[in-house]
C-alpha cells in the first residue's frame, strides 16, 4: 500500500518481533522539512530527524546530519539523545566515518566538521508484513556542494513481542557514484551505533554479549551486543544484532557508561560500487533478557 506524502495512516495486525502475535496499528506522520513519526497504537514509537536548516550557526549545528529517535513507552520522550550536550555529534540511532579518503583528501563525517549528512527525499514510505518503511535518500557532502557519497537508507519499524517493544532494521545502502571511497576510523569514532539519551545513570550502565567472558576490544564480529541503562528512573535494553553479511572484520565500542555503543569496520568502495549494510536494534523495557533469547532472535534475524 503506497501512502501519499506529509500524512500517512494505517491500522493493520502485525506479526513480527521475536515470535507470536502481536496486534498493533501503525502510521507515519510527517511534520514537512522536520521529522517523520512512526506511530505505534497513536503513540509516537520512532522519529526520523532529518530537518537541514543553514539560517543559522545554531540551527546549522541542530541540523546537520539525519538520524532515529527512539521513544519511550508512552510516546512522549525520547530515550535517545538528540543535538547538544555532552558529544553533540551523538545523536540517536547514527552512521558516520571520521576518516572517509575521497578524491585524495579525508573527510570527517562522525563529528561532522566541514560538510553535512543532507536528506533530499523519501522514495518509499509504506505499511507492508506488519511493518512500517522508509527509505531516505541523503547526500554525505565533502563541501557544501560538492557529494561524496549517497545513501540510501531504510529504516523498518515494528512492534515486538515476547517482552520486545518494537524492533528496529536499520539498512543502509552507500553508492560511490562521485568516486573511489575508502572508509577507516576506529571503534570510538566511526560505524553504526546506538546513543541514549543525556543524563542516563552512569553507575547503571551494563553490556551484555554472546560469551560470559570477553575481551571487547579486541573481540571481532560479535552477532549482537546489548546495552542496559537507566534514564529518568525507567530501565531500558536496547540490542544491536550484526548480519551475516555485513563486512568481516567488525569490532565493538560497548563499554562507555554514558551508553554511547556500536559497530565498525573499515572498507574501500570501488566508484561506481556500493556497500550494502544490515543492523537490527531490539528495543526493551526492562531488564536484559538472557543470551539465550538473544540468541534465538539473532538466529531468526540471521536468515
């Protein structure tokens, strides 16, 4: 069902998450230039930020790059962090490089100095298979108007089950069609990763992953880790899952008590070529849930 821009509803029975049934209505709701809701029973669930406004210094810095907001239980907070505060460049569910070699010079697109991550429209915005999908076309500039790569990026939504509240794909296409890329950084500063919100309790912050005993740092290819924090008295489990056919050789930061964690590799792209990317973010009220119920979802994921 192709839905019409700006305002988008529907009302259907959603099969999804780890197993069973869950009946749930969803909907977009655009706020035109700002953000795109994902609607989950009439409650804000997700918001894609992808307003770019240059009027000014400030609303610059706001608005430099798109990324997912995460909302809590009732819809009316994010428990991902947005501009400002500690890390600004931090920002929700996120991707960026600090070192990407094109046309012989190096440019930073996780802090974002120099050039900005530019939305330019939505191809696909739909309720299909319980679920709700968008796909956002954006331009990673290596100056103001000149790109460096595109991304197609999309995002499905859908309520979870079995303690999951929703699940989150996140799938990412990168096009060289302006030149040769080359992606490098490290773990801190470079990948796909997963910001909560300012102000978590630093003291409450606990990772989980596959093995009882594991040295993160030099660990590589993890299928999943996850991440328990407290922000405003509520607990929350979020867990990033690592398909099969992403790039080898991926290593973790999931240790930062502000709950900052992710995935990264490095990885050349050919002009003309492009890099497929696959994460899915598992988001829970409450408490981790035990390795084996992780398990058991990333086997279902990794099919």
């Amino acid at each position: 069902m192709k839905l019409q821009p700006h305002f988008r509803a529907a009302i259907i029975a959603v099969v999804t998450g780890i197993g069973g049934l869950a009946a749930e209505p969803l909907a977009f709701k655009d706020t035109p230039g700002k953000h795109l809701d994902v609607l989950v029973d009439g409650k804000v669930a997700a918001r894609y930020m992808y307003e770019h406004d240059t009027s000014t210094k400030e609303r610059a810095h706001e608005t430099y790059k798109p990324y997912l907001h995460v909302f809590d239980a009732a819809g009316e907070a994010p428990i991902t962090k947005g501009a400002g505060g500690d890390y600004t460049h931090h920002r929700g569910i996120f991707i960026g490089w600090n070192k990407i070699g094109f046309d012989g010079k190096t440019y930073d697109r996780w802090h974002m100095k120099g050039g900005d991550i530019v939305h330019q429209d939505f191809p696909r915005q739909e309720i299909q298979d319980g679920a709700a999908f968008f796909t956002s076309r954006t331009l990673w500039m290596a100056e103001k108007d000149k790109p460096l790569l595109e991304e197609m990026r999309t995002t499905r939504i859908a309520p979870g089950t079995d303690g999951v509240r929703l699940v989150i794909d996140f799938h990412s296409e990168l096009h060289a069609k302006f030149g040769t890329l080359s992606l490098k950084g490290d773990p801190e500063h470079a990948g796909i990763h997963y910001r909560p919100a300012q102000g978590v309790d630093l003291k409450a912050t606990n990772y989980s992953f596959p093995f009882e005993k594991i040295n993160v740092p030099k660990a590589r290819d993890l299928p999943w880790a996850a991440e328990t924090y407290v922000l405003r008295g509520k607990t929350h489990t979020v867990v990033q899952m690592n398909h099969p056919s992403n790039p080898k050789g991926t290593r973790h930061s999931a240790y930062r008590d502000y709950g900052r964690f992710g995935m990264f590799f490095e990885k050349d792209i050919p002009e003309g070529g492009k890099l497929e990317l696959r994460y899915r973010f598992l988001i829970l009220d409450g408490e981790f849930p035990g390795r084996e119920t992780i398990a058991k979802a990333w086997n279902e994921y990794s099919k």
